[in-house]
C-alpha cells in the first residue's frame, strides 16, 4: 500500500512539475490563438504562422525557437521576455527582424491592426559522427 501511494505521489509531484513548466513553454498557436490565426508551412526545418494583434489584443505567455518575423503592416507591440521588464516597440511595414529563442509576452499598444509572419527555424538534429566512421577524403 506504501509503495502505491508513493508511486502515485511520484506520478502527482512530475505533473505538478510539468504543468508549472509549461507555464512559459506555451506553443504560440495554442497560448495565442486570439493573436496566431494559421499556419501557413509546417515541415522538419520551419514553421511558418500568421499573426494579427487588433488593438489592445494581448498575446499570452508563450515560447519560440530562433525565429524571424516579417512586418506586413506597421504598429506599436509591448513584449514582454521572461524575467525582464516590457519593452515597446514601432513596427515598420516591409521590416524583417530576426529574435532568438525567447519566452514573451506581447500586447498591441497602439491604434492599428499589427499583421506580422514569424517564421520558428526548428532545431536540427545534430548527428555526432564517430571520427572513425567519416567518409574516406578523396586524394
């Protein structure tokens, strides 16, 4: 009876865990989906996501990879990373942008729609190649 009770403490304390982690590990589409309306490519190397903050609109807690964002209309955002203070920015239209791996908030803080594609580069598999097995060099 210890050992099941234990087993299932166990079991209650990891989801406690995972829960309070996932707290700021949020996929975008799932924290946001006020804020991430549609993926446009999904595949091994991006993912690529339509994205409109209507004035006032906030996005949740929420995670990316090293990711780049393309302005298609111009706005005023307030961010939010993780352990700093907000920071506001002015969005040009036409501007690209690349972010590294960050966990943020946003909110649109000024009077127009905010239209943007992010573009999330997924982590590659790094392959550990024994040096013993590398192909031949040719001479």
């Amino acid at each position: 009876m210890k050992t099941i009770k234990m087993i299932l403490v166990t079991v209650l304390f990891g989801l406690f865990l995972q829960q309070g982690a996932s707290l700021y590990a949020q996929d975008p589409m799932k924290a946001s989906p006020n804020v991430y309306k549609k993926i446009l490519l999904e595949n091994d190397k991006v993912r690529v996501m339509e994205v409109e903050f209507k004035p006032g609109a906030t996005a949740a807690w929420h995670s990316h990879p090293n990711h780049v964002i393309y302005a298609l209309t111009s706005g005023k955002i307030e961010i939010t990373e993780k352990g700093k203070a907000a920071t506001t920015m002015d969005i040009k239209a036409g501007n690209a942008m690349y972010m590294p791996a960050v966990t943020h908030m946003g909110k649109n803080v000024g009077t127009t729609t905010i239209k943007l594609i992010v573009t999330e580069m997924k982590p590659m598999m790094q392959k550990k190649m024994n040096p013993m097995m590398a192909p031949a060099k040719k001479k």
